[in-house]
C-alpha cells in the first residue's frame, strides 16, 4: 500500500521538533549556573522537553501521513516509545551539558542520541499493529540510522561551543542548534517511512484503540504544555539569575571600595599604615632572598598644623593631597609612598645601589614638596631615611630608624634630611626612659579615665561612652595614649596597664550606680596583645564580680585589623566574652582587612566607622559617601549597630542621620570628659525627659 503525506501537517510537525530542541539546550543551559541539586531538575526538565518534543514530532507526521486504511495505535507501545525518547535524550544532554566534550563524548552523546530518535521511531510505528507487519528496505533504515547520528552529533557539538567556547546564550545561536537537532529528527523520521513498506490488504491491528483524533488530541495538549512550562520556568529562572548577577555585582563593587579604602588614605588615595606594613614586609623577603638593599624615608611636614589652622582645613587638605601627588611624581612606579597620620609620610624605595642615591632621591622629594604652596605659604618638610640591613633587619627597626633621622633634622632647622645613624639612639633611650616611668605610673596610679560619650543620630540621646585612658605625668602633664600605648605593648605593661584601666571603669560605674545614676553601656579598648589572653574573661568576670556589676554594664572594642590579623583566635576569645553577656565593637571599620566572611564570623554587636570616613561626608558626594552608605547597610544586614567616630559638624551629623547610622560619638556632641563632668551629663540628659530613657540595667 502506497500512502500519502499532508505536508501542512508534516511542516507543523517539524516546527514542533525544532521547538523542542530550543527548549531543550535552554534548559540545559541552565545546568552550569544552578546549583548541584537544581542542575539536575533543570537537565530532567530539559530531557523530558526534548524526548516529548522528539516522539510529539513523530507523532504529528504520522497525523500527516495517510492509508486506505483505518489507522490506530496501541496505547501501551506508544507510552513506551515516549520512554525511549526521553531516556535517550538525558543520556545525550547529560553528556552535551559537561565541561569538557572529547571527541569520545561526543560520539557517545550521538550514539545515545540517535539511538533514542530510531527506537522511538520503530517503537511508534510497531505501535500500528499491523497484519501482516510491516517490510523494512535495509538499505532505507541504514540511511535513516546514519542521518541521526551525523546530524545529532553535529547539533550537539554546535551547542557545546556556542555555550563553551563563544560564551554565547542569546536566541540566535541556540536558534541555529535547535534547527540541526529538529533536521536530525525529521531526517531520521522521514527517512525511516521511507524505509517501511505496507503489504497490499494489511490492517491495522490497533484501529479501536488510539486513534488519530485521540492521537491528535494527546500529542498537542503534551506538547504545549511541556514546552510551556518548560519555556516559562526558564524564562524565571533567567530573570532570577540576572537580579541575582546584579546584586552579586553591586555587593563585590562595594567589597572592592572596602577593601581599597582598608589599604588606602582616603584623603590623599595613598598607601595607608597596613598596605606600606606589607610592602615593606614584602621588601624584608625580597632582602632575605636576594640581598636587595631597600630604604625606608619618613617624611614629616613642618609646621603643617599652623598652616592647617590659619588658612582652615579645606586648604590644609588641598595641600596635603599635591604634596602627595609631588612624591608620587618624584619616586618610581615600583616605590611606595604612604600617609601614615595628619602631616605624615613614609617612603620604601626599592633597589637602592647606595647612600648617595637615596640622597638625590630626598633632595628631589625636599624640592617637590617645596613647590606647592598656597598664596604666600610653601610646604617645607623634614625628612629622615635608614637603609635595610645597615639600620635593621625588622619593620619596626626601620621604621622607627627613619622617624628618629627625621626628628634630627626637624632639630636642624627643618626643610632639609638626615641619615639615620647608630648615635641617633637617644630617642630610643627616650623610649626606655619612658617605659620605666610608665611601669610605675602604672603601679602608682598616675593612670587617669576620661570619658567620651555616644549618642542616638536622630534623638540625641545618650546611649553610651568610650573609656579613654590619660597618663598624668608629674612633669610632663597629661600624655596622650597615643605616645605610650605602644611603648605599653611592645613591653608587655600593656597587660597591667589594661588591666588597671577596666577595674577603674567598673569602680566608676559602680560609684555612679550608688549615686543614683542610670548607667549606660562604656566600651573599653582591647590591645592586640590582651585580645588573646587566655585569662582574659576570667579576669573580667572577676572584676565585674568584685564591684558587683552586671557583664551588660560593658563593652570591648577591638580593632578591624586586630581581629582579622588573626582571626581564629580573635574569634575563640570573643565568643568566650559573649557567653559573659560582655558585647563587643569592631572598632576603626575600614582601615584594616576589611572582609565580609570574617565580618560574619566575628561574633560581634557593633561596628564603629573609622572618623577618616567621616571627615567630608557633608559633601555628600566622592567615594567616602559610597563607602559609609556601604557600611551601614551591610551592618545592618547582619544586624549589628553602627557608630560613627570624629563626628563634628552638623552637615556630618545630619548626613548620618540620612544614611539611617545610629549613634554618633565625636566633638560635636562632647569631647572626653573627666569621670564628674560625664556623671552630669547623665544627669542632663534624663532631666531633659524628665525621666531616664537609659533603661537601668540588672545589677548583680
């Protein structure tokens, strides 16, 4: 028998096995971007797209293809036809969706493939029944075999580069692949009918069962329904993933800003402190491995602070940042020049052949420097240098080497530089000096605790205090920590020092509590060194114990790069402070390590952003403002309590309050005050309500 074809039919039948295809690398698309558990939903759904988008095509041209005879389908076959497809296409798309595709896995992916598109296609037509069966030209089912193979393996090596190597997922390129892959269906389909041969006087033993409009009714509710689902589900996921990319972007963009102006001035875009620690860090290896001689040149500016005074600070920063500009012009690309305080630099200048080149080089810097100026006033600076390995083989050797030459020549007569050398030692006897005062400052209490207070950004309400420690030095007056905090940790009095300092603060709450006063939270200082004592909480549970003060009466604050320096036991010590009820604040956000893992992992409850970043928020524009807005919003994500240092303005004030940051602590609300002047300013604020809104805290 001789039958016919309706090639409207037969061309929809074509479209359908085409618009499988497209779903199908679509959905496996998806595979490389989800994770684990849902690239196999996705390779799943891409398989039953493609297999029903296989055996839905099948089907549609045999709707097209006509007998003079009654025509039908056995229902049982037919479902396992549609198995066969399916089965067959998450093999191949399995094997296409991989990283790699050798020609090996390609072959197989054919095979498989192939393989899945015949046995359908045999499986549907043995589905007919027929009486007597159905005569195969072997020469026709030879052909149809090697259609599906060759133009299956060519569909999926085109997919394969279009989404490896190209990186190409757009309509056009899956368009093109999706077309092979529907060719290679309809080429063995038509092929394979070419192949089969209807005895005269046959019937179709499955006429009653499933017949075309059945057939019909079945094939096209399928498969719009799966390529449906299949498209819409894609189409989702795709949106999910570029909101997803979006964000990912924005949070890695403010990461960078984070981490750049952790290492960076954000006044000047100079190195700051840590970045030249690693560079001269990376200097000291480069020595050990290759005897290459570095220097290290501080460079102070004379006088700065009256000029800053006289002529205000906007010009005093517009002078800071062209003098840097002036030694980055004057040194090589591979030198790095660092602000490390107001009026400070430090230089490394890498693979110096001698004395005298470093010479030129500070000349050069002198004349530079010399250069900028405002109206009438030029910069003048005083510059010392000391030379690895002949004025010390350690960071802090060199570093304080250079900053005692630069002290010599400031005694000079400024404006000009000195060499450091072994008879320059006198401040380092300086240092010993006092360091021995200081150990008996410590055991005398000549200690004194000035208290800084903090406030609420939008109520103004008082909300806490920082514990700053004073040393009252019978001649010298009141010293700054600032100038011995490190002597302190350098000879292991910081310890007792620390220790003195958060027994005088709980003796103080103690005696505001019996005064009738409601307290709030004061946050005292952690050294690097403290952070890791392993009796640490024990001896703050024994202090607050002795004044019988509730752990929620105080707080630590740490330093960033404290904690990220070494993290691990950073993070034991504060989780054994935490299960005390004692809080802690990461103090100075954003001129350490910044990193948003060890952020998550501290177990922290405030962070405190460093005044640098506060100093021209009231522009409200440049990179500062990006990063404060940063901060805040992502400590707030990880609820945490955020504090602005070196508030002093309004316009600073009133930013903050913008940016939702909530407390603030600098000169605009109140400088350090002694232990007398911070009791009345409790006493102010809850008069100023008439009642506390400082909750009193549980006292033990």
């Amino acid at each position: 028998m001789l039958g016919t074809y309706d090639y409207r039919v037969a061309t929809l039948g074509i479209i359908v096995a085409i618009l499988a295809s497209y779903t199908a690398l679509d959905l496996v698309g998806r595979v490389r971007a989800a994770r684990s558990r849902d690239a196999y939903a996705w390779l799943a759904a891409g398989a039953v797209a493609m297999g029903t988008g296989i055996w839905s095509m099948h089907f549609v041209a045999m709707l097209a293809f006509e007998l003079p005879i009654a025509m039908g389908y056995d229902f049982g076959i037919t479902a396992l036809s549609w198995l066969m497809a399916v089965g067959a296409s998450t093999i191949a798309l399995l094997i296409s969706s991989r990283s790699g595709l050798s020609m090996a896995r390609l072959l197989v992916g054919a095979v498989f493939m192939a393989a899945g598109i015949a046995g359908m296609h045999y499986t549907g037509m043995y589905a007919m029944l027929m009486e007597p069966g159905i005569d195969y030209d072997p020469l026709w089912v030879a052909i149809s075999l090697a259609v599906a193979l060759i133009v299956s393996g060519t569909a999926l090596w085109v997919a394969f580069y279009l989404r490896e190597v190209q990186r190409m997922r757009g309509f056009a390129g899956k368009a093109g692949a999706a077309v092979l892959m529907g060719g290679a269906i309809a080429g063995m389909h038509y092929a394979g009918m070419a192949a089969a041969r209807f005895p005269v006087g046959g019937i179709c033993g499955a006429a009653n069962q499933l017949d075309t409009v059945w057939l019909a009714t079945l094939v096209g509710a399928c498969t719009i329904l799966l390529l449906g689902i299949a498209l819409t589900a894609a189409a989702l996921d795709r949106r999910l993933e570029n909101q997803t990319a979006k964000l990912v972007k924005s949070l890695s963009e403010a990461n960078r800003n984070l981490s750049h102006a952790s290492r960076h001035d954000p006044l000047t875009n100079l190195a700051n402190r840590n970045l030249l620690h690693e560079r001269i860090g990376s200097a000291l290896q480069q020595w050990q491995d290759n005897q290459e001689k570095f220097a290290v040149i501080y460079v102070d500016l004379d006088g700065f602070k009256v000029i800053n005074d006289q002529l205000g600070h906007d010009i005093g920063d517009g002078l800071l940042k062209r003098a840097a500009s002036a030694m980055m012009a004057t040194v090589r690309h591979k030198d790095t020049v660092a602000r490390i305080g107001g009026d400070e630099f430090v230089l490394v200048l890498h693979d110096v052949p001698d004395q005298r080149a470093i010479e030129r080089v500070c000349n050069k810097l002198l004349d530079s420097i010399f250069n900028v100026q405002a109206g009438s006033t030029r910069l003048t600076a005083s510059i010392g240098s000391a030379v690895c390995p002949d004025d010390g083989d350690e960071l802090s050797q060199l570093v304080t080497a250079a900053d005692v030459a630069m002290y010599i020549a400031k005694n000079k007569g400024k404006n000009c530089y000195q060499q450091y050398s072994a008879n320059m030692a006198s401040r380092i006897s300086e240092d010993f000096q006092m360091q021995e005062e200081l150990g008996e400052a410590i055991k005398i209490g000549h200690l004194v605790v000035h208290y800084q207070p903090k406030y609420s950004t939008r109520e103004r309400r008082l909300t806490g205090a920082e514990a700053l420690v004073r040393w009252q030095h019978p001649e010298k007056g009141l010293i700054a920590p600032d100038r011995f905090i490190g002597i302190a940790e350098r000879s292991g009095l910081i310890h007792g020092l620390e220790a003195q300092v958060l027994d005088s603060v709980c003796a103080q709450i103690r005696q505001w509590l019996d005064a009738g006063l409601v307290v709030p939270p004061i946050s005292v200082n952690l050294s690097a060194v403290r952070i890791h004592d392993e009796d640490l909480p024990t001896r703050t549970k024994a202090c607050l114990d002795r004044h019988g003060l509730d752990a929620s009466y105080l707080m630590f604050e740490i330093t960033e790069s404290l904690a990220v320096r070494e993290i691990l036991r950073a993070i034991e010590a504060l989780k054994r402070l935490s299960a005390m009820g004692v809080n802690v604040a990461l103090d100075d956000f954003g001129t350490g390590y910044s990193s948003l893992s060890y952020l998550r992992q501290l177990p922290i409850q405030q962070l405190k952003i460093d005044r640098s970043f506060i100093i021209d928020l009231a522009a409200k524009e440049g990179d500062h403002v990006a990063i404060v807005r940063s901060i805040i919003g992502l400590a707030h994500a990880l609820r945490l309590h955020v504090v602005a240092e070196g508030v002093e303005t309004e316009e600073q004030m009133a930013f903050l309050d913008k940016l939702g940051c909530d407390e603030v602590q600098g000169f605009l609300m109140s400088k350090p005050v002694e232990p007398e002047a911070f009791a009345a300013i409790i006493e102010a604020d809850r008069a100023r309500e008439g009642k506390a809104k400082i909750h009193r805290l549980p006292v033990a």
